[in-house]
C-alpha cells in the first residue's frame, strides 16, 4: 500500500508545471513566516528542495536575512543516517548523487541537532494525523526520533490524503503545511 501511494504521489508531483510550483511555493512560504512556530525559531533544518517538491530556497534567504541560523540535511548513503550543516551561504552548495544541493566539504559546518528548534520536513503524502510518507529510505524518521523540535511537512493540496499506510517506526508530524492551509496535526 505505503509503495503504491508514494509512486503515485510521485507521478502527480511531477505532473506539475514550473509555473504551479512557484505559485503554490509562495503561497507556501506566506502562511509559515506568520506561523508562531517560524517565528520563535533561532535555528530552522529544511531540506533543499528538488523534482517539483515547495521551494525552500526562498524560506533559506528571508529566513538567513531575518537573522535565523539555517541547516540543512546530509544524507550519508553508508550509514543510512543524516548529518546537519549550518548553511551560512547559498554559495557553497552542489549537487549529491541523488541530485539534492548540499554544502561542499569544505562549506560544511556542523550542527548538533539538539540546537534546532523548527524542522521543515519533506515527503511525498501526509495525512491530517500528520502521518507522512517519505521517499523509502528512512532518513528522516531515524533522525526525527533525536530531536524534540517543531516537525513541519510542506508539501501541497493534493498530498494531503485521508490515510497514509504508517508503519511503526514512521514518525509523525506536529503540522502540515500547504498552499492554502496550515493543519494542526495535534502531537503536541
């Protein structure tokens, strides 16, 4: 079941025109920066987004202008875990073997995750208990279980769903956050 809604969303996902990303990504971005959880927070962890997921390059400069200390994701591939590093500059980022920006080694800047307070979460459906599927490899929900911060998935409208196929290790989110509106997932 968890396979057949993840490849479906997928396809849908990337179904979507450049155009409709950046609309639905401002849009997006407008609803979190009013967001109380946005701002009280000193230190966001996003993804960097890629493939049709909301843009959060932008919420990476308003955020890095406004004061906020950035970190994003490493996945390591041999270990199956992420590591954190601050990303004080757009500038030093490429491209992984899965196509996802990262800081280069020598940009990298690490973070303890007990420093976080607000992380923004990618996948590719939720429900409004704020379960989530992910992309299959299990990166996030190992990580999350390390950190009590503020776990806020992005994503649109139509991965919202009214039941995704959770597993006992998945972990679930405090909020969704979409286009057009904010669901308070009632973990905390």
């Amino acid at each position: 079941m968890k396979e057949k809604q993840r490849a479906f969303m997928r396809k849908v996902r990337d179904k979507m025109s450049e155009d409709e990303v950046v609309q639905k990504s401002r849009k997006i971005r407008e609803i979190l920066f009013c967001t109380s959880f946005y701002k009280n927070a000193d230190t966001i962890m996003t993804y960097l987004s890629a493939k049709n997921e909301p843009d959060t390059l932008e919420i990476v400069k308003v955020a890095t202008q406004s004061g906020k200390k950035i970190v994003v994701p490493i996945a390591d591939m041999k270990t199956n875990n992420m590591r954190l590093s601050y990303l004080p500059t757009l500038d030093g980022l490429c491209r992984n073997s899965f196509g996802i920006l990262e800081p280069r080694g020598d940009f990298f800047v690490p973070c303890d995750v007990q420093n976080v307070d607000l992380i923004l979460v990618p996948g590719l459906a939720f429900d409004e208990k704020g379960g989530r599927i992910g992309y299959g490899k299990g990166f996030y929900d190992r990580f999350l279980t390390k950190t009590k911060a503020v776990f806020v998935a992005l994503c649109y409208d139509f991965q919202v769903i009214e039941k995704v196929a959770a597993e006992a290790h998945d972990v679930f989110m405090d909020f969704i956050l979409t286009e057009s509106r904010l669901i308070d997932c009632g973990k905390k």
